[in-house]
C-alpha cells in the first residue's frame, strides 16, 4: 500500500508540473502560436512518465549491468568469499524461492546493488572491493541488504519511481552524450561527459520534475532505513552495525555511470554537501540509527 502511494505521489508531482507548464504556455501565448490543445501538454508528460515506469521495470536490470560493466561472478573456488553460497543460504530466510542472478562490478569499496522487475527476474551484483576485501561477515550483511530490498518490494517500487524520473533526466541526458559523440565509456576510465550530464540531469530535474525527483531521493532514503532495521531483526543489530562502521572508513570512486543503479546501492561512505540532495544515509548515520 505503502508503495502504490509513493508511485502516486510520483505521478501527481509530474502531473503538477506540466499544469504548471501548461498555464505558462497558455499566459504567454505560446500555446496558440505552436497550436497546443488545452492539457495537452499535461497529458503528454505523464504519458512519457509511465512510459518511463514501463522501460525500466522491463529493462532495468539490463540497463543497471550495462552501465557498470556487470560480469559473470567467479566461481567459490575462485573468490575468497562464495557469494552464491551466502544467496542460497540467506534467500529462505528472507522468502525467496528462487536465486537471482550474480554478477561483479569495477568498485574498490566493499558495496553491491540489486535491481530487477519481480523476483524471479533481478541481478545482484557485487564490487571487485566486496570480494577481495570484506569478510564473510561483512559480505553476509550487504547481500541481506540487497535481498531483504527485494522482498519488501522496495527494488520494485524504486525502480518504477526511477524510471518516472529519467524519462525526463537520465535518458536525455545520454541522449545528449551520445549527440556529442562522447559516449563510448569503460568501467576504468571516465570521460569528458561526466561533468556535462551531472550538470544536465540536475538541471532538468530542477526545471521539469522538482517534486518527483526530491521525492525519488526522499524514498530511497526511507527504505533504506526501514531495510537496515530489516536485516537487523534478523542477522542481529551489532553485525549489520558493524558492518556499516568498517564501510564507513571505505571512499569508492563515483562516477556518473553509475547514475542508473545508485538507487539500489548498498549504500556510500561520503555523503554530498546537501544530504537532503541524496540517494543515500551516509554509513555513520546509519550506524547511529541502529543503536
């Protein structure tokens, strides 16, 4: 229930601004002269939201793994930590009947995200920085997160929300990397085209879709919480809150690749200067929520 008001308070905020837009075509005259039909315009940007809802529902998994270079996870033998081990022993306990699919992404901090339109169909990818670094018990704690987000329905209901939102941001913006000729990207490098889209998303979010896009940021934010006291009546509050400690100490590298899946993240050690700006509690409050 919870969900379905979230994504109708999405669809009413878009909804608001294109009346908005609407009123300041018809007050300048602008209507008559292109020959837009009264609501026109309201009904077509809430057209492209749901579409934008429909996209990365069906698509989201895919666009999330493109984005970050998902690969195929090693094998146990190969890994210090058995990541699909950890999933088939943890999913009952969340009530999940079916493993998702495992993957790995370039990432030095100890971190992974889960993205997928229904529970049969979702990625759960883990960083190189989770394998390489984090213990049994810190692994446990990131992929309890990430399974616990799917089964409250949290991935589902932020990804539809998501999608509302790039329908007016993301999406042009990569359309507009693309025009530049600049969007061939590796998950090793960034390119001149960071700084550009960071700039054009924002501003279309502040132009276009202000209530949504807040409310985007607002829910991922509250579901994280409500996910870490989840995990907590399960795993124990002092091991997920250890957890939380140790990544704090870890700063991985962002760049704007990652735009699509950061939603879904486990979450990041540094938060941005204006905190309500984020997708994200920092580890530290997150801590403190937990004691």
């Amino acid at each position: 229930m919870r969900s379905f008001l979230i994504l109708c308070l999405g669809i009413l905020g878009i909804a608001t601004s294109f009346v908005l837009f609407d009123i300041l075509l018809r007050e300048y005259g602008i209507s008559q002269i292109l020959q837009i039909r009264p609501y026109a315009v309201l009904i077509g940007g809430v057209i492209v939201a749901l579409c934008g809802a429909a996209s990365t529902w069906y698509l989201g998994k895919d666009i999330a793994g493109w984005s970050v270079n998902v690969q195929p996870l090693p094998t146990a033998a190969q890994a210090r930590i058995d990541v699909a081990g950890m999933v088939a022993n943890l999913s009952p306990r969340f009530g999940l009947s079916s493993m998702p699919e495992l993957g790995v992404f370039p990432g030095t901090d100890i971190n992974a995200f889960i993205v997928g339109r229904n529970q049969k169909v979702v990625t759960l990818a883990v960083t190189d920085g989770l394998l390489e670094h984090a213990t049994p018990e810190q692994a446990e704690v990131v992929i309890a997160y990430c399974l616990a987000k799917l089964t409250n329905g949290y991935t589902l209901t932020q990804l539809l929300l998501q999608g509302m939102v790039a329908a007016f941001t993301l999406f042009p913006a990569r359309m507009f990397a693309l025009i530049l000729g600049t969007s061939l990207r590796t998950a090793d490098e960034d390119t001149p085209t960071d700084g550009v889209e960071h700039l054009v998303i924002a501003g279309l979010e502040f132009a276009l879709i202000p209530l949504t896009a807040l409310l985007n940021r607002w829910f991922s934010r509250s579901a994280q919480a409500q996910t870490d006291q989840y995990v907590a009546s399960i795993l124990g509050r002092e091991c997920i809150a250890s957890t939380l400690s140790s990544c704090a100490k870890e700063h991985g590298r962002q760049t704007n690749r990652e735009a699509f899946m950061m939603p879904h993240k486990f979450g990041l050690a540094k938060e941005p200067h204006l905190g309500w700006l984020s997708y994200h509690l920092t580890y530290k409050v997150r801590g403190r929520r937990l004691v």
